[in-house]
C-alpha cells in the first residue's frame, strides 16, 4: 500500500488560503536529524491584500503522535504545523531574521523538548530580528486567516495549523502571570493603530 503524500497534501492546503505557490528549504544543521525525512519549511512571497512574508512548517509531526482516544474527524493538538509573518524576507544566515532556521527550531523542540501547543509560549533563544526585543513565541489561533487554515484535512487524518506570534520577555512574564488568554486581549482589544504585527516586528512591548 502506498503511504500518503502528506508533503504535497499540505502543500496543497496552504496554497488554498495563501494563493500561490512556495518556495521549499531547509535549514541544514544537525536539528534535521531529529526531524521526519520529510519535514521542510515553506516560504510564500507578499501578495495583496496580505504584503508580508510567510513561513509556514511541513511535516513537523508523525502520525504516530496522534492520541488514540480522540474522535476520528477532529484535530490533535499533538498534529501541529506553524506559520510565522513577517515583512522582511527570511535571510540566510543563521540567526536573528532567519525565519527557516526559526521554524525549523521550533519544529525541533517539538520533536525533542516539549509539545507545542495551543496557548504556549516558546522561548526562541534568540531575538526574532534583528534590534526586536520579542525573543518568544506564542502559539496562538491563526485569527487572520481562521478555520480555513487551520483545520487541515488529509487523506486520512487532521492536523491543526497555529500562528508563531513574536511576543517580549515582558508579554512572557505578563502571561505567566495571568495567563496567555489575558496577553492576547491586549493584543486583540486595543486600538488597531497600536498593533501591528505584520509591519513591525521591532516593536515595543506592550507590557512591562
């Protein structure tokens, strides 16, 4: 029996909400080892109405990771990929605004420290950019795009598609505190002229 293309699968699901076709890489370090043979990190250029960057994970799971006990027809948590924005174009060299060696991170975390779940927050080790003070990352719903991207429907299972939002070491601490719902009110409820996540990523924080 032949095993599912999951690669093109997913491919395929992005391309459906972003309208273009992605460039494939990979960060080669020793992280990969750690990682599915498959695994690979989609970039998507600026298209309107969106003018930003996109990365997004590929195969940063194996199907083995799914829970048993969980309905056939609704997503695991365990069944993760991540997509990140950014107005700037990954570089290619290792470090602050390398958004594939980012993912590809975070994609290995997954794999080898803690699963990656809604409402976590990650640490990245690392500026997101250069001269960025947000150095985490809060794994949140993809509200941009909504269940269109992130419910992901293969052959034979679902997988569920969350946004890397950059967030400060002040944000972290702040939702620590309170929790990661109570960060994401700030960002969500306050006026739109004060939050911008796709076009400054060197922004301020918002607590702190």
């Amino acid at each position: 029996m032949t095993s599912p293309d999951y690669p093109t699968q997913i491919r395929q699901h992005y391309q459906q909400t972003f309208g273009i076709e992605p460039k494939v890489h990979k960060w080669l370090d020793d992280t990969l080892k750690d990682l599915p043979s498959d695994f690979r990190i989609f970039e998507f250029e600026p298209r309107e109405p969106r003018n930003v960057w996109t990365y997004t994970t590929c195969r940063m799971w194996e199907k083995s990771d799914m829970t048993p006990a969980v309905p056939k027809g609704r997503h695991q948590n365990e069944l993760i990929e991540l997509h990140l924005f950014s107005p700037e174009r990954s570089t290619y060299k290792s470090g602050p605004g390398n958004h594939v060696e980012l993912l590809q991170y975070l994609a290995h975390y997954h794999r080898t420290n803690e699963r990656i779940a809604l409402s976590h927050c990650i640490p990245f080790e690392r500026p997101w950019m250069d001269e960025s003070e947000c150095t985490y990352g809060l794994i949140t719903y993809p509200y941009l795009d909504g269940p269109k991207l992130e419910m992901m429907e293969l052959e034979d299972l679902f997988v569920q598609c969350l946004w890397v939002v950059p967030i400060t070491e002040a944000e972290f601490d702040f939702q620590s505190e309170v929790g990661s719902f109570e960060l994401e009110k700030l960002f969500f409820e306050v006026p739109s002229e004060r939050v911008d996540y796709l076009d400054t990523p060197r922004r301020k924080s918002f607590v702190g």
